[in-house]
C-alpha cells in the first residue's frame, strides 16, 4: 500500500505509529505526538555539538551500569499514536524501553533535550507530558543559551523536578550518579 506523501515542512498531519515508521527514512527530525505529524528543521550546529558532548559523557555512565546512549534522529515508538525522537536518550537494562528489530519501543530510562527557540515550547510542555504520562524515568531540559540543566525525576506518578544545575556544580542524576555540569557543557 503506499503512503501518502507527508510534507516536510513545520506543517501538521495526523497519522499512527505505523503510518510514521513506514514514511520514507530521512535525517529531519519529526516527532509523532497522539497521532500529530511535527516535522522541523534540522538543527544548528552549536545545537548538534552539544547533543554530542551531553552523549558522550552519559555513554561512560551508562555503560557503567550496562546501559547504552542513543542520539537524534532516532525513532522510539511510545504507543499507537507516539512516536518521539529525544537528542539524547539512555536506556538501562531492566527498563521499559525495548530493542525489537533494531527499533527502540517504550519509554526510555533518561531523556535529554536541548533546548532551542523553534523547540522548547514542544519541550516544555507536550514532549515533557509525554514523557510523563508513559514513565520516562528521568528527564533534562539543556538551556544551551542561560547554560541550565533541569533534571525532573519520575516518582511513579509523575515527574517530580529534581534540580536546576549550571556550571560550577555536581549534577547528581538519580539513575547515573553524580556528574560536573562543566563536563556536559564541554
């Protein structure tokens, strides 16, 4: 059956999960969110740069515990409708997220988002409801501009903000323990 061709540009279309695992690959970020299509640009350089340092570091603590780091774009299906691909996402074993067929289902142990202006709105407040809603552990908003990271914890119910961490400070991740802000900064 072919699909119908999905525009990418920042407009909106509604589809499943399985509509949006059967588009044709592509390196543009698009995140599926109760079945809304949101397709981006691609983002900056400085953006991708500090994606890169954040995953590194959390690849030596994550592997550490048996766990491994993912990086954007990357597809993690969340259900039916939910698709999201997070900058940064770790998964440790015994945790929701599954690797099936190379693909990545349920949610992750540790999202990181990095912030931009065409993004933290999304961020903040549906991709932060998502994560919620279907149990992402831990989660970090980056301010790359104000130099902020802000860890919320997932208490069972709902995520619990943990701290607000800037350089200069030990940032004490609940699944991966303490590590220096200035490190993730690079």
């Amino acid at each position: 059956m072919d699909m119908p061709a999905v525009p990418m540009t920042p407009e909106r279309v509604r589809m499943t999960a399985d509509e949006y695992l059967a588009l044709p690959e592509t390196n543009l970020p698009m995140n599926l969110i109760d079945g809304e299509l949101i397709a981006m640009a691609t983002p900056s350089a400085d953006h991708q740069s500090l994606v890169l340092q954040i995953a590194i570091v959390l690849k030596v603590k994550a592997r550490a515990l048996g766990g491994e780091v993912y990086i954007a774009p990357l597809d993690v299906r969340l259900d039916e409708f939910n698709v999201v691909q997070p900058d940064v996402l770790v998964i440790l074993p015994g945790g929701k997220c599954q690797i099936i067929d190379n693909k990545l289902y349920g949610a992750p142990d540790l999202v990181v988002e990095v912030l931009s202006p065409s993004t933290a709105k999304l961020d903040r407040k549906r991709k932060f409801a998502l994560y919620e809603r279907f149990g992402v552990r831990e989660y970090w908003m980056v301010d790359p501009a104000a130099l902020l990271i802000e860890v919320w914890a997932h208490d069972g119910v709902r995520l619990l903000r943990h701290g607000v961490y800037e350089k200069g400070e030990v940032l004490p991740s609940p699944l991966l323990g303490e590590m220096v802000v200035d490190s993730l900064f690079g």
